[in-house]
C-alpha cells in the first residue's frame, strides 16, 4: 500500500449514489471521513487508510430514529437491535410519555407496571435489568451519559414518572394538578432541557395503560399542566413537545394541542395512523395540521411507512386462540408445554370449538382469520386477501379455523403470524402513501425497545428504503431517504447529523439496493433473566457507521461502541 500522507483521511468511500438527506437529487460522489466527521464530499483526491469502493450503492446519512423506548435497554445493553440492523445510528426514547425518570424510590414500582402495560416489556427483566442508580432526570441523563453504545441515544422528559414524582398517587388517582403541581413542574421540566432533554412526552389515549389496567397518568392532564410544562421549555429556550391523541373530538383536542404548542413557541409531533374504527379521521388531523404551519405554528406528524399490526404466534404474546376460554387453562405455560398441549386432540378440539365466538368489542373489527396471515422468510405487509389464513383455507378447501391452528403449532410453534390493525384499512395502503408525502410528516412509530412479544416495527427504515425510495410510487429516494434522516433531526434540533455534508457528524450507511430488505421476525431470547423479545434482521446493509466508526459490516456487528448520549441544544451543564 503506498504510504499515507498527514493529510489522508480515516475512510473514503468511492463512487457510491451519495443521498445526502438534503432532499438534493442523488448523485455519484466520494465521502471522505476523518476525525468521526465528514471531511469531504465529492471527488476525493486524498487517499484514506481504508477505502471502500461503493460502485452500484447506494450512500446515505445514519438513520435518526424519534420514536423509540429504549429507556430500560439503554441502562443494561450497548447493543440497542432491532433497531442497529437497519441503519439507525441516532434514537430518541422516552416517547409517549413513559420512561423512568424521575422517580423516587418507592414509585419505581408504578413505573415498571405502566411500563409492561404500555410497551410489553416484561416486568421481571425490568426488575433484574434496571439499576436505579438515578432520581432526578439530569441524574438518570449522566448514567446514560456513562455508557457506550453502537449508535448515539437522546431522551424526553416522560410525562408520566414526571407527574407522579410530584403528585405521588394522586397523579395515578388522576387527579387535576395544582397550580403548585404546575409551578414545580415547569421547573423540573426546564431543568431537563438543561440537563440535555431533548423535549416532553406526553399521551393521551385510552390504550395507555399499566398491567394492571389503571390509565396512564398523563391522561388526567389539562390544557394548564401542558401549557405550564411547555412552558419549562420556553423557560429553557429549547426543546420538542411529542404526544399521542385518540383524537376522538378532532377539532377540540387539536386546538387545544395548538394552543400549547403556540403559547411555549416549541414545536409539537403528533402520532397519526389510519385507524379501522374511523379510516377518515388521519385526514381531519393533517389537514388541522398543514393549516397550523400556515398560521406559523411548527407542528408534524409522526407516521408509519407501512401498515402497522400485530405479531402472532405460539410464542409471542398473543395467538389466534388466545381469547378462547380454554387457552386460559394452557397460557401461562412454559413454551414447550403450550406446544405439547396445544398437540393433544382434545385441547384442539375445545380451541377450534371456541374460536368463533373468542373475540367480541373493539377487537373483533381486526381480530378475524380474513385478517391473519401467515409470514414467510421474506415478509409481505400489503398482503392480498387471498394470502390470509382464511384465503389459504379456502383454496385448499379445508375449515379456516383448523388451518389456523396447523400454522399456529407449525415449524414446532415457532411460525409467525402478521395481523395489521392500523394502515391498511380495505386492504389497502393509500393513506400511508398520502400521509408521507405530505410535507409536515416525520417517519416515526417504530417504538424500538417495546413490544417485545406483540410488535416489530423497529425495521421501519428498511421497510422504507426497499419499499418507498424506488422512486416508481409517487415519492422519491432523496424525500424517503430525507424523511429518515434530516428531517428528523432538524425537528429535533440535531444539528449536527442527517446530512452528508463537510462538518456533519459522519453517521452513514452504505446500502445495497437490490439486496435491501427484511426477514421475518423472531424470537430470541436475549433480555436479563433470558425472556423473550422479537427481533427482525435486514439484507443489504454493507456498512453503517457512527461517528466514522464501522460499526455494522454485512449485517454482523464489529467490536466498536461509539455511540453516546446526545444531549440537547438546551443543554447547560
């Protein structure tokens, strides 16, 4: 090899379809990196000490992540997957309210419950992973702040532990906060921006709830509570507000949410899904808000880039029987022995007996073998009808019910069953290819870290890079790739990465576009104690790299740990 010069770079990669999130047409270039940042893009005379050809490539930012719960994950692993096999290389946690901190000791309990309930992360690995070593939020900041990882993490401010740590049980009571409750609030909450918070979490949906069914505290909140915490991050000058609404009242609950948003001067994100009880109402919610950013109010939409739904299987937390009454009897089995008597005639003729009048409410709207169907090695989340298990049955001519239960002990009970409940209402994906090509959407809604047994929507990105970046559907790579990297850190206030660009933090992936893609998920069993969770793996990841670091070559883990915590531009410490 000829010898370096003082002047070469760290890594350069050549000649590879750079997409530098800008939302810039693509364009074959060379990326220099060099001090964990990007040195140079375009034609790169300077040699590098080591060089990556990236003919036939595609070159793009790190992927940043909004929406994520890694904040127990984040405390007892450095390796933060599914999420870092799909290029992610920046996450934010403690969204929708719910998080660890603050919390006084004797709380801890309330927030691992809400925590199992909200998210399905089992309370015993909560138990065993957690170390507690925190109080205060800046307190729980510098032990993430101690910690290395294979991509950078950053935080909410939870709304939920916050109202408990300063109401007690009155904030699970729901009660109405104070106007002292409101006033120590507000400052905890500009502490947290100090502190490098990047923002506040908030929920207010009904399907929030801890395991043992009392709502998420946060429901019980005012338009004064929000105003007066939004108002700790005008206080600090800085800072994000994130929220989940049912929406049940559209044009009430989004004036209100803007009212907040107006008054603090931050901005505000919104979940939004199609949902099948009211397939319209997405339409209302980003209509209200295109026409706040036309009055000057900066408020977006996190959406999904595929239909959203539920992982079914022996295994996971849920299977098709699992609201028969005789599963009762079965479920709280080890896995092997559900298997061994889910295999006995007589349990399965009880199950199959039970299975039509199994679901009733709001359930039984996507609860339907019509709406299951079995995955394969290469999953399909735009099933057709004829894929599902009652299509399958009736081209095959067998009972629908019967086969339902073949593939649920199938493959020794490890086959995988994809029910979509949001997204996809009719059988179709219209309203997500609407919704991401509006201008005020973030892509969002993986929730990496949570779901651990029902959802693996962590594989998002990929999903996106091999589904909607073709260019053939309505968007282009530069919006999809743009969506996943830069427009998500600009809303953040991440100034520093989502961009291929001189003195942006080098955070990039290398990627294979005719190899891009997913496998179906499974189990592993990973977390403290050995329990459980769903994990999915990607094709068509050459390289991602943090901080200039490699730390994803062909899919496998190196031994480098880059990542850390990333404070906010509030920070003040």
């Amino acid at each position: 090899m000829p010898r370096l010069d003082e002047d070469a770079c760290d890594l350069v990669i050549r000649n590879g379809l750079v997409v530098d999130g800008s939302g810039a047409e693509p364009r074959i270039a060379d990326v220099a990196i060099r001090d964990g940042m990007i040195a140079q893009v375009g034609s790169v005379t300077r040699q590098g000490r080591e060089e990556l050809d990236a003919r036939d490539r595609i070159v793009t930012p790190g992927f940043v992540d909004i929406h994520t719960h890694y904040d127990g994950h984040a405390i007892w692993e450095d390796r933060l997957n599914p999420s870092s096999f799909h290029g992610v290389t920046t996450v934010v946690m403690g969204n929708c309210g719910v998080g660890f901190a603050p919390c006084k000791p004797h709380d801890r309990d309330r927030l691992v419950s809400l925590m199992e309930g909200v998210e399905d992360v089992p309370e015993v690995v909560m138990t065993s992973g957690l170390t507690w070593d925190w109080e205060s939020f800046p307190d729980y900041l510098d032990r993430l702040g101690e910690r290395t990882y294979d991509m950078d993490v950053a935080a909410y401010l939870p709304h939920a532990p916050l109202r408990v740590f300063v109401m007690g049980e009155r904030a699970t009571a729901r009660d109405a906060a104070t106007p002292e409750d409101v006033a120590v609030m507000r400052t905890i909450a500009r502490e947290a921006i100090a502190a490098g918070a990047l923002g506040f979490s908030t929920s207010r949906t009904l399907n929030h709830r801890a395991r043992d069914g009392w709502l998420t505290p946060s429901y019980a909140a005012g338009e004064r509570e929000l105003t007066g915490i939004a108002a700790g991050l005008a206080d600090a000058g800085s800072g994000v507000l994130q929220l989940i609404s049912d929406f049940d009242t559209v044009e009430p609950e989004f004036a209100m949410l803007q009212r907040v948003a107006q008054s603090s001067g931050r901005p505000l994100s919104i979940s939004l899904m199609q949902q099948s009880h009211a397939p319209e109402r997405w339409k209302s919610v980003l209509q209200l808000i295109d026409r706040a950013n036309s009055d000057g109010i900066e408020v977006t939409a996190q959406v999904a880039p595929r239909p959203v739904g539920a992982i079914l299987g022996l295994e996971a937390f849920h299977n098709p029987f699992s609201f028969c009454p005789a599963y009762g009897a079965i479920e709280d089995l080890s896995f092997g022995e559900r298997l061994q008597a889910m295999r006995d005639p007589e349990v399965r003729r009880r199950l199959v007996a039970e299975f039509p009048e199994a679901v009733s409410g709001k359930r039984a709207s996507y609860w339907r073998l019509e709406n299951m169907y079995p995955m394969a090695d290469r999953p399909d989340y735009e099933p057709l009808a004829g894929d599902s298990i009652a299509g399958q049955a009736k081209n095959l001519g067998i009972s629908p019910v019967e086969h339902a239960y073949d593939l649920t002990i199938a493959e020794g009970g490890k086959r995988m069953i994809y029910m979509p409940t949001s997204n996809y209402v009719g059988g179709r994906i219209d309203a997500v290819r609407t919704m991401l090509a509006n201008p005020h959407t973030l892509i969002g809604l993986g929730d990496g870290g949570a779901h651990c047994s029902s959802i693996c929507d962590a594989s998002f990105q990929t999903y996106a890079m091999s589904r909607w970046a073709k260019g053939d559907d309505g968007l282009t790579m530069a919006q999809v790739v743009g969506k996943l990297t830069w427009n998500n850190a600009k809303f953040m206030r991440l100034a520093d990465r989502g961009l291929l660009k001189p003195g942006m933090r080098a955070d990039i992936n290398v990627i294979n576009p005719d190899e891009v893609g997913l496998f179906a998920p499974e189990m592993v069993y990973d977390l403290p104690t050995g329990r459980g969770r769903l994990r999915q793996r990607a094709s068509g990841y050459d390289l991602t790299i943090v901080a200039g670091v490699p730390t994803y070559r062909d899919g496998l883990a190196t031994d480098e740990l880059p990542g850390r915590l990333v404070r906010g531009s509030g920070y003040r410490r």
